[in-house]
C-alpha cells in the first residue's frame, strides 16, 4: 500500500506522538514540513519543562523558524496529531504557515471552539489525516492514566 505524503507526514508526527507518550506526556506530535523535507519536529514538553506552552506544535515552530532562520513558514506545511489549541493556533498563525494538518479533533480544546479566525488567511487546513490511529493513542494514553 502505498501512502500519500500527508500519510508519511502523519506517521512522522505519529512517531513524535510516541514520543511524549513513553515521556508520559499527553501525546501530541508534530512536524514542520518545507519543500518536501521535514525540517523539525516536536512532541508536547509540558511536564518534563514544567512549562504550559511548551505544546508539540510550539516546540516544532521553534525548531523550524531556528532551522530556516527567520520567523515565518510561509513555504511550509505543520502536520500535527491533535487540532491545536488556541494558543498553538495562534502561534501557527503569526508564523504564516502555508498549510496546517491535523488527525483527531479537539471538541473540548481545539482552536476551532474558538469564535473568529486565529490562522493566517492565506493558510489552508485539513483534518481528520490518519484519525483513528491518532485518537487511538490519546485514548490509550488517557486510559492508563484513569
């Protein structure tokens, strides 16, 4: 079978995903993409640094705008797990990313619970990528910790 880019950046950001989860942080990844080559990564840091901000997609942003040395990812694509919160929204937004791409939804946190745009105009969405296998962690996650 074969996958389709957003699949292969998914499983990118999957992998992160894991990666905060064996940290036992709620497991979020994700991945900036630009010009086809992933240019950073993340996973959520909060209970490790002790920090509220210090989400996947915060994380991955930091990484990306130090990698192309400039502030914005106007050419670049961020591939995350779990619809961004308000705040990752809003970090995703004044960085002018070109496209945002989300698995599972957030019926209780995500951005769009929120009334009025926090992207860029110019930025295009697409969810539900690999859903299931992005959900199932966060189910797995939350059941172990109950």
């Amino acid at each position: 079978m074969v996958l389709s880019k957003n699949e292969v950046y998914m499983k990118a950001a999957l992998a992160e995903a894991e990666k905060a989860f064996e940290k036992q942080e709620i497991p979020v990844g994700a991945v900036v993409v630009c010009n086809g080559i992933i240019i950073a990564r993340g996973h959520n840091l909060t209970e490790t640094l002790k920090d509220p901000t210090a989400h996947a997609e915060m994380q991955a942003i930091t990484s990306a705008t130090n990698w192309l040395g400039g502030k914005y990812l106007t050419d670049c694509a961020i591939y995350v797990t779990l619809e961004p919160c308000g705040m990752c929204a809003g970090a995703i937004g004044w960085s002018q990313a070109s496209s945002l791409v989300f698995g599972a939804t957030d019926d209780k946190k995500g951005y769009r619970t929120i009334s009025g745009s926090l992207l860029h105009p110019k930025t295009t969405v697409e969810s539900g990528i690999m859903e299931e296998d992005c959900r199932e962690l966060l189910l797995r996650f939350f059941k172990n910790r109950r």
